[in-house]
C-alpha cells in the first residue's frame, strides 16, 4: 500500500481554537469532515459506565432543521477561506445531501441512535427463546445457519426473508433451557445464490473468527458466549485537549520474533507508554484481517478483534487498563475498503458481486486489491455506522482515526493523482460525494451521541476544510 500521512492541519483561526478544546492539539485533529458546518461540543464528565447513554432526546429537532448541529447550507467554511468561494454551490448540495440522509433516518429509522445500533440486531444473539440470527443478504434465494450445533446440515435452521432481503431464524434452546448453540463451535450461513448455487459464508456481523493453518488459512466464525463474560472496571474517558499519542501495533509490540498478544500489550506495553507520559494509544489492525502482512489494512471481519492477539474479552480488558491509567484509547477504523477475500469476508457475500460494494470497476481498488463500499446504500450505512457503535459500547475506545480516506473521497482514489492544491481538484467531479456525506454522518453520529469523542482523518490530499472544527 501506498505510504500515507495523517491530516494535521490545524484550524485556520485562534478563535476556533478556542472554540474547540479538542482542536488545540497539533499531533492530531478532533473531525473527520466538518465542511459541514459541524461543530464538536467541549469534553464534558460523562457521567454513567464506560459506555455511557447518548445524549439525543427523543424531542430531537433533527427535522424542523433547529438543531445547530445542522443548521445552514453548509457554506460558513467559506468565512473562513475566501478561495472557496467559487465552490459555494458544491458546498451547498453537500450539506443538503448530509440533511436528506439525518432526515430519513430519522423518519425511517427513529433516529441515529437507533439506526446505528444495528449489531444488537443482526448477527447472533442469545434470547430466552434460543438464539436468534439476523442477516441482510438481498441477493440470495434461500439461506440457512449450519455449524456444530446442528451437524452442518442445511435442512435444519431455514431462514426466513422480509421484503427488505433481510433472513432471519431462531435456535430454540435445548428441552433443559440451554443455549443450544455452545460458546466456541463453529458456524456459518449458507445460501442459494440467484444462479442456483450453495455458497457457504462467514456471518457478517461474526464478533470472533479464528484460523486452524493446520487445517486450512480460511477463518471460521466462532460463536462467542463465554460463561463469564469481562465487567468493565473503569468509566471511559473524556480526551484531553492536549493529546499526546503512542500509536501501536499490538502484534509487532514484543521484542521478540512472534505476534505478541492483548495481554502482554496490557501488562508490559501499557504501563510504559504511561510512564513515558502519554495520554493516548492509538492501536492498530484490531478487526479481524486474513493477512497479517496487510497491517490490518484488508479487513475480512468489521466486528471481530483479531484472534491473533486473544479473545474479544482481552481486548476489553486492554482498553479498561488504560482507562484505570488515565490514557484514552483510539482504534484504526478501516472503512476505506475490504478485503477482496469471498470465504472469510465480504466479497460476493450473497453470490452477486455487490451486496455491500459497488458493481463492477467501480466497487474494486486497482492498487489495493479490495473491495469498495457503496457508501450511498442504506444497509450499508447502517452496517457501517453500527461497527463503529459496536467498537464504542462493547470495548470503550475513546476516538478514531479513519484510514484511507483519500481512497474514499475520490473516485480516482488517489491512484496517480498528483495534488498541486488547486480547488478544483477538490471540489470538481473526481470528488466522490457518497463517501464524503458518509464521512460527516460518521462524524456527527460519534460528536452527538458521544460529547468529547475524537475522531481523525488520514488524509494525503490536503482537503481544504477536511478538518476544520
């Protein structure tokens, strides 16, 4: 992959700095787009455990437009910078793209907050019936769950269709009132693609996938219900306004030639960055990525801590650590692109070669060998601002820095485009709208449910504006 660097403009006025305690930092910026017009709250105590509730109310002025948050057009960053006047029209339509989805969501959806929690809906869970599986796969015929519970037999847990291509089927319990699905089995869903053919896959929203490479490099989702699951110690953090980063890999983090685990990063790696005066670690190729060369880069699994470090619960344990340290933990979020993996990701996933990407050339990254996601489709939205939900509730990170979001917010992705720093290399046609708008729903989900949350661009491009607070 090609070498990149992280946006660190800062914002283009003293007032703003002030404005933004977040902003303040020169390692690092607090929004992923603000061309928006969004502004980030202060850091104030969350009160509450480490995931604590959002802070929409049901009253919400998201429709009426009253919210402050996305009043306007969208074009007070001109104020700012008088050169982009001449794009005031794009600005426009980009922040009236932005409304149109927060609007449908809400009328839809009831809100962001709701619409974005759909991994407590999808995938596998346990309920007092049994387990239920949920599953959007709108290009499949049939579909069933196979696994160790049932012998891998297909006739035995049918799904069910909606309207909307979502399966669905319950796992009753056994006749003693058991989960009938045991913690560490093996199981996958498989389909009949619209050509006739059985395919099998991993779930979606699979949260623990392992590999056997004495049996094969293809990883096999494990169900994960631990019969005691890890309780959170400490409450999560507000970050600080100077913050002071250590970036981390927590495979490569042992002196030693083997992939080091979460809780060796815990005990030995933690209290060092603390005593060398950190305040944050940002850790990278958490999800789950079927080849470790990639850097975490070519993700096959969007919900599940890589296997190769431990168990989701040790990744749990790492980020409650560094809350009782005082030092805030940011995750690598990579929805830039996927794995071009079929077996163990989500490519073809329901037999058609969308699904969650775009069709044909324009759904695959030429140098990167992935796939690309159709930012503008509602499913996967809601897939997408539900994983960065789920790293938040489940395992307590206090920010995120989105990778390769050159690669998004440009249909050329940046392949041999060379930025002199003209506008209209920007704000033209090579700009890829869908991506960006989701950039700013990305960004004004985590700042309005989660006052104080950071999130980082790495951008190569040098976007006018693609930090400002």
């Amino acid at each position: 992959m090609p070498a990149k660097k992280k946006c660190a403009s800062g914002p283009s006025s003293k007032a703003k700095q002030q404005d933004n305690p977040l902003s303040t930092s020169s390692s690092t910026q607090d929004l992923v787009d603000s061309c928006s017009g969004l502004t980030t709250p202060g850091s104030p105590t969350l009160e509450g455990n480490f995931a604590g509730p959002p802070t929409k109310v049901e009253d919400s002025n998201y429709l009426t437009g009253s919210d402050p948050e996305i009043s306007g057009d969208g074009t007070d960053v001109i104020k700012s910078d008088g050169y982009l006047e001449d794009h005031r029209a794009y600005f426009g339509q980009r922040f009236a793209h932005f409304k149109r989805w927060v609007r449908d969501i809400e009328l839809n959806e009831g809100g962001i907050d709701k619409f974005s929690r759909g991994y407590e809906h999808f995938g596998l869970h346990v309920t007092e019936e049994g387990v239920r599986y949920r599953e959007w796969a709108p290009g499949a015929r049939e579909a069933s769950l196979v696994g160790d519970f049932n012998g891998w037999d297909v006739a035995a847990n049918p799904l069910t269709r909606n309207e909307y291509g979502v399966w669905e089927t319950v796992v009753p319990n056994t006749e003693s009132g058991e989960v009938a699905i045991g913690h560490g089995s093996h199981v996958k869903v498989t389909f009949i693609t619209d050509k006739g053919e059985r395919v099998y896959r991993l779930p979606a929203w699979s949260r623990y996938v392992t590999q056997d490479l004495s049996k094969s490099p293809i990883y096999e989702s494990v169900f994960y219900n631990p019969p005691q699951k890890y309780v959170f110690k400490h409450k999560r953090l507000v970050p600080p306004a100077d913050l002071r980063i250590y970036e981390a890999h927590v495979g490569i983090s042992s002196p030693e030639a083997r992939v080091a685990t979460f809780k060796e990063f815990t005990q030995n790696v933690l209290p060092m960055i603390s005593d060398l005066g950190y305040n944050a670690v940002q850790l990278m190729a958490v999800m789950e990525h079927a080849y470790y060369a990639s850097f975490g880069y070519q993700v096959t699994s969007f919900f599940a801590p890589s296997s190769r470090y431990g168990e989701p619960d040790d990744l749990r344990e790492l980020v409650d650590t560094a809350h009782s340290l005082g030092i805030v933990v940011f995750l690598d979020v990579v929805h830039s692109h996927a794995c071009n993996n079929v077996e163990d990701g989500l490519n073809q996933f329901d037999g058609t070669d969308h699904c969650y990407f775009h069709e044909g050339g324009r759904g695959r990254h030429e140098l990167w060998n992935s796939r690309l996601f159709n930012y503008g489709h509602h499913e996967v939205t809601r897939f997408l601002l539900s994983n960065l939900r789920y790293w938040i509730e489940e395992f307590g990170f206090d920010g995120f820095r989105f990778d390769g979001v050159t690669s998004m917010m440009y249909k050329h992705h940046g392949i041999a485009y060379g930025f002199s720093g003209h506008y209209n290399e920007y704000f033209g046609g090579n700009t890829d709208e869908e991506a960006v708008v989701y950039l700013m729903l990305a960004n004004y989900m985590c700042h309005k449910l989660y006052p104080g949350f950071v999130t980082i661009a790495e951008d190569v491009s040098g976007m006018p504006a693609m930090c400002r607070a």
